[in-house]
C-alpha cells in the first residue's frame, strides 16, 4: 500500500542512500518509489523528474560539505581539523561527490573549506599569496591523499604482498624500518603525520615552526 505521506526531504535522504551505496546509475524512479513504499508519481511530484532530482542531490551535497566548523585552540590545530573534516565528508559520499564534479561545482562546493582554511591562516599571520599558498597546497595534499587512499582500497590482491617484500633478514641495515614497512598502512595516521608536517611549514615564521600538538595515540585534536 502506498504511502499517504511524503516529504521532499525524505526522497533526497533516500535518493542518496542509493547513490551513497551503489552509484547513480542504481537511481531509478521506480526503485526510488518502492525504496519509500510509495507510487512513482508521487516522487515525480515531489523532485520532478530523474534529472531534476539528480541536480537537487548535487546542490544538497554542496550545501552539505558547506557545514565544516573548524576546532582547537591554534590556527594550526584548526587547520589539522578543517583538513580531517575534509577527509571524512569526500570519504562518506564519493558517488554524490563525483556528480558534483560532473556538474562543474567542484569549485563552489570547496568554497567553504578554503574560507576557513583562509581565516586560519590569517590568524597565523599569512597574507597575500604566502596564505594562498597554503590554503591550496593543504586542499590538494588532503584530495591527493584520499585519491591514493581509494586507489589502493579498489587495486587488486597485490602478489608479492608489501609484507612479503620487506624482511629484516633483506634489511639488514635497519630492521625495524623493514618490521615497520611489512605492516599494514595505517592510512588515518600517515594522513595526521603529513598534514601535520606541512601545516607546520607553512605557519614556519623566523623562529621556526609553528606548533602542531599531537594528540594521543599520535592524533590531533578534534
């Protein structure tokens, strides 16, 4: 029996559930409709048609990544932060993302992560293209990194494994580097480490460095 009521947004949340987990392609007017137990025409009234739901997806996603609220008591731990937050919302919706990118609103849609990373790197003391620098070089090492990161979750069974490539034994030199390599990346902590690195050089004034505090477990803060 078909449902009474429908809202809008219950046809977006469940819309993109199914982009979410198995790509637009899966997106059907019909599987969208037995998906909220309702009739076709309904969600036609609610979104319209196909294309017309697809593009309220993409503005919902842009709105979405639009909500990053950076934490910490310095401009470099919430720069670490923006960096993170960036991380975890292209990692959670990558089919959405790349309809973004097909529509041409990529660049609208990084907007507010390069606000804030602006407004940080002013606290620190850039200005100019000094700051520009860095708002962009901090973009591209997080959307750089998550490429690799998902290129190698989607490579096949590697055969020799990295494990098998790095024995003590063929490292003679230093052991613990090779016992370091033959375990599996922990890509959340190789991500913290090389954020970390290049925010500090960035903020790096005349006397050094700017302060990145670890966290525990050798996390950042928040």
């Amino acid at each position: 029996m078909a449902r009474s009521t429908l809202t809008r947004r219950e046809v977006l949340d469940a819309a993109a559930s199914l982009v979410k987990q198995h790509g637009p392609a899966a997106l059907t007017m019909r599987k969208l409709a037995a998906e909220l137990g309702t009739a076709v025409t309904s969600i036609y009234w609610h979104v319209g048609n196909r294309e017309s739901l697809l593009d309220a997806l993409v503005e919902r996603t842009v709105e979405e990544m639009g909500a990053i609220s950076p934490a910490g008591r310095t401009p470099a731990e919430r720069i670490l932060s923006v960096a993170r937050i960036l991380r975890r919302e292209l990692r959670e919706r990558p089919h959405l993302i790349a309809m973004v990118h097909e529509r041409g609103l990529t660049e609208r849609m990084f907007l507010p992560a390069q606000q804030a990373l602006v407004h940080e790197v002013h606290a620190a003391g850039l200005r100019g293209a000094r700051a520009a620098d860095a708002v962009r070089a901090i973009q591209f090492q997080v959307v750089g990194f998550l490429l690799v990161e998902r290129n190698r979750e989607r490579s096949p069974a590697q055969s020799p494994a990295e494990s098998e490539l790095w024995d003590p034994v063929d490292a003679p030199h230093d052991p613990a580097l090779a016992r370091a390599l033959a375990r599996p990346a922990d890509p959340e902590r190789i991500f913290l480490l090389s954020v970390r690195a290049l925010v500090a050089s960035l903020l790096a004034g005349p006397r050094g460095p700017a302060a990145v505090p670890r966290g525990r477990a050798g996390e950042a803060g928040p």
